[in-house]
C-alpha cells in the first residue's frame, strides 16, 4: 500500500492519536463536525475516521475509499449496507469507552435521586433553604432494583459497578441471557420495566430497539423511577418521556442522545427541572479518548497494511475489498 493515503477525521481527535495518524498518511480534519463540511472536505479520502455521521452519498463518491473505522463502537453513522455493496471495509473499537459511559450512567443516578438539578438550581437561584429543602425527598442508590436493557460492554460496567459498589439488585433483559455476568438476573421486558427504581437504557439501536421506549413501556415504571438513556436517543419516545416526567410519573431523567442532534434549543426537555441533559458526551473523558484513539490507529495500520482489522464489522467484503486493493 501507498505510504501517502488520506485518512479524513470528523473530528479533531487526541494529540498522541492526531500524531500517530499524521505518520501513516495525509491526515486531514474537517474543519467542523457538521454535514456540509464533512461532505465536501471528505473528498479524496482513503480512510475515513467516524465520529459524525457518514452519508451514503460520500461512501459511493469516494472511488478509492478503503474503510470507514468509528471512533467508538456504535455504526449508526456509517451506512454499513453501502459501504459493504462498495466493498469499503468497516470497523470499530468496543469496549474502549464503556468504563466511561457506565461512570456517567452512576453519576447521572446519584445525581437525580439526590434531587442534585433541583437543589444546584434553587440554591443558586433562591437561596440556601430552598436548595436544602430538596433533601428530604432525596433517596439512595444503594441496595435499589438497577435495571440494563442491553448489556453489552457498556452494560456488563454498569452492572459492576451497581452490584458490587452499591450493593444493588441488578436485573437485565438482553438478546443474549446465557452471556450475562454473575449476579444479574435475566428478566422479560416486562418485569425489567415495572422492577426498575432505576433504568439504563444501553442497547444499540436497531429496528427493534427503535422506539422501545414508548409510552405504553413508560407507564408500566414504577412511579418515581429513573431513566438514563446512553443508548441512542430513537430508542425512546421523548414526547411520552416528557409527560411522564411532567406528570411526575418519572422521577427524572438522564439524556445523553436524543432524536435530533444537535437538540434543538426550543426542546421541551429544556424546560423540565428533573432532567440532566448532557451533548452526547457520555462516553468522552480524555482517557477514554486516548483508547478509542489508540483503536484507531491500530485498526488504520492493519488496514494500510494489507491486514483485516481486528474488529471487523462487515467480514463479508473482504474479497471484494481485495479486489479493488489487490
């Protein structure tokens, strides 16, 4: 393979990774994260680095396009089906964030059991007695019911640190029951909804995740239950999300993705007090970037080697692969 292939970032990404990437090729940044500047600056692009979300359109363009590696584990960004029918490779790290966004699943817990959006807010806004006023309908985590829907790597951290940190009774429903870790109990959708003082929403978003989070599965929480979605923000109804947490039938809520990204600033979400909001920043800590970081250039070497990537998300076209990169 050519020393001098593009590799086109989405995103500025960490400086040990933008060095290393610098040294395998002609590294190139889009000079912002938005569709329009990732379109256009994409052209030429060898090996494309996923952080922001690929069109079709870009992956049929780019005649000479190698792989699209995802900064991340989640491929709802890249067009997986197109980029195979064009004989792209794809591939991803995960698992090298998880530790990270199971943290903020915990953090976001404590938090709104605590009442924290609610006191931070009175305290500043009213005064010293208005915030400590909501500590009388604080509760804790420990020894709580802490429910998973999907419980893959992210899932498998959440529930290590809910089992064995706090003492929680964990309960999950996943795809793969037999591949649960010890201690978390395997539960119908059903009994993970109405069991849950606190659920995790961690699944990846597929057809049949896609609005499993409706209104019907909402009134079916126990009453003052916590939701936190780190999944992908179509996983959830977020008009019946809101009214169940108007209503007061949700004690509140914790959202790091939402249907329209970036959210909108005139979203009723912005309104609710018993909501934490966070941009999509679950899974981002300097650390946790270094490793993602780290994945992509291990994945990138392989692939300007000649070499199949270790995690390789569409094994299928590989022939096809070698075929325009003989």
């Amino acid at each position: 393979m050519s020393e001098s292939k593009v590799i086109f970032s989405t995103h500025v990404l960490h400086p040990e990774v933008t060095r290393d990437l610098q040294a395998l090729g002609d590294y190139r940044v889009a000079s912002a994260p938005t569709p329009d500047a990732i379109h256009t600056e994409s052209e030429g692009a060898e090996i494309i680095v996923v952080r922001a979300k690929i069109s079709p359109g870009i992956v049929i363009r780019e005649r000479g396009l190698m792989a699209c590696v995802r900064h991340g584990a989640g491929l709802d960004m890249i067009p997986v089906d197109i980029a195979t029918q064009q004989g792209v490779l794809v591939a991803n790290v995960p698992g090298a964030n998880a530790k990270t966004v199971a943290e903020h699943a915990i953090w976001s817990a404590l938090a709104l059991l605590r009442k924290y959006p609610m006191v931070n807010s009175d305290l500043r806004t009213v005064g010293w007695e208005a915030g400590r006023r909501h500590s009388n309908d604080g509760r804790e985590l420990s020894g709580r019911t802490f429910g998973i829907l999907g419980v893959g790597n992210v899932g498998r951290q959440v529930a290590a640190m809910a089992g064995h940190g706090f003492g929680c009774r964990v309960i999950a429903h996943t795809r793969t029951p037999a591949n649960l870790p010890d201690g978390v109990v395997s539960v119908s959708m059903d009994e993970l909804l109405m069991q849950s003082d606190v659920l995790v929403l961690s699944c990846p978003l597929t057809a049949q995740t896609t609005g499993i989070i409706n209104g019907g599965a909402i009134a079916k929480m126990k009453r003052g239950a916590i939701l936190i979605n780190v999944s992908r923000g179509p996983v959830t109804d977020e008009v019946a999300l809101g009214k169940a947490l108007s209503s007061g039938h949700l004690g509140g809520a914790a959202v790091d993705v939402f249907v329209d990204q970036p959210l909108p600033r005139d979203h009723p979400f912005f309104d609710l007090p018993n909501v934490i909001l966070t941009p999509h920043m679950a899974g981002i800590t300097e650390e946790s970037m270094l490793r993602m970081g780290q994945g992509v250039v291990t994945e990138t070497t392989r692939i300007l080697a000649g070499d199949k990537p270790e995690n390789f998300c569409n094994p299928e076209v590989w022939d096809k692969f070698r075929t325009r990169f003989p």
